[in-house]
C-alpha cells in the first residue's frame, strides 16, 4: 500500500464492504473502481473481490483495492456508506479541491486537481 493511506474509510463503510465482501464468498478483500461519467467527472463502483491493482486503504479487516492509475484521484478523499430502510449506498466525502455531487457517488477534481493517468 502507497505510504499514508491515500483514501480512507469510514466506520460504516468498512462495515458495508466486509458485509458485502463476506456474502461474496471474498472475506477481507474489495476492489473499487473510478468510471468516467455520470453526474460529476468520476463516478465510483465499489464490488468485492480482488479484481486488480494495488491496496489503497485498509480498515477493520478490509483491504480496498483500485488500479494503480487511479491513486491520485483517490489521494485525500473518504468512502462513507449511508443506509436506510429504502436502501443505502457509499458516499464520497469531498476534500479541498473536489467538488461532490448531490448523490455522493459521483466527484471531480477542481482546477489544480489531481489528474488520473491510465
């Protein structure tokens, strides 16, 4: 994992994705994924399993994988989950430069941002 975690994880997130991870029949190991589109630049896609790339955060037993292209994207922000009894869903919580989208699946990085290179 990149020195100092490039993304962090809330409580109820690492509950979510070891919830999640562990129906999967892949305890421990997520993979998530920035998909280009959607309501802001970069839209994120969470399934479990290790699909590819590199560790980018670790919490309570999970460990959360993303291609190696992607870490500057992910530097500085923070995956929340949010539920309730219509459903639930993972949120991004914005940093200095990043603007968020109202469903909070979705953010893009403001003028002087971190750009992906893939």
């Amino acid at each position: 994992m990149p020195k100092g975690q490039s993304l962090r994880l809330t409580a109820a997130a690492a509950a979510e994705l070891g919830r999640q991870a562990a129906v999967a029949g892949t305890p421990g190991l997520v993979h998530l994924e920035l998909v280009e589109g959607g309501c802001e630049q970069w839209t994120i896609r969470v399934r479990p399993g290790h699909l590819a790339g590199q560790p980018m955060a670790r919490a309570d037993g999970i460990t959360l994988y993303a291609p190696a292209g992607q870490q500057e994207l992910l530097h500085g922000l923070t995956l929340d989950y949010r539920g309730d009894l219509s459903g639930g869903g993972f949120l991004v919580r914005a940093s200095e430069g990043v603007v968020s989208c109202a469903c909070g699946a979705a953010f893009s990085r403001g003028r002087g941002g971190r750009q992906a290179t893939q």
